[in-house]
C-alpha cells in the first residue's frame, strides 16, 4: 500500500510539472511568434516608394540606340 502511495505522488507531481512546462512551452511559442512577425517587418522592403517619373522634355536623339 505503501508504495502504491508513493507512486501516486510521483505521478501527481509529474502531472504538475508537465502542465507546469507546457504552459510556459505555451508563453514561448507565442513570443516566437511575435518575433518572427517582427523580423518579417523588419526584413521586408518598403513597398511604399516614390515611383521615379520619366522626364517628358527628352529630344528623340536620347532615345536612340
């Protein structure tokens, strides 16, 4: 009886500690994301640019090969 006592209590403890580490598996996974997200903004590029606009005054020798 002892015994059977006393597995119960590891068990229970290792219950414990295993929703103890998945819920802090939990909290990292998520603060992985957020910085994946972040270092996807940083590394894209900006898509917001001034488009450069070709100049209308040009003789037609300029375009010439």
């Amino acid at each position: 009886m002892k015994r059977i006592n006393e597995l119960e209590a590891a068990k229970q403890a290792v219950e414990h500690e295993f929703r103890r580490v998945k819920a802090e598996n939990g909290v990292l996974s998520k603060e992985i994301g957020r910085l994946r997200h972040l270092e996807q903004l940083r590394t894209v590029p900006q898509q917001v640019q001034p488009v450069k606009s070709v100049s209308r005054n040009r003789s037609a020798k300029s375009y010439a090969t």
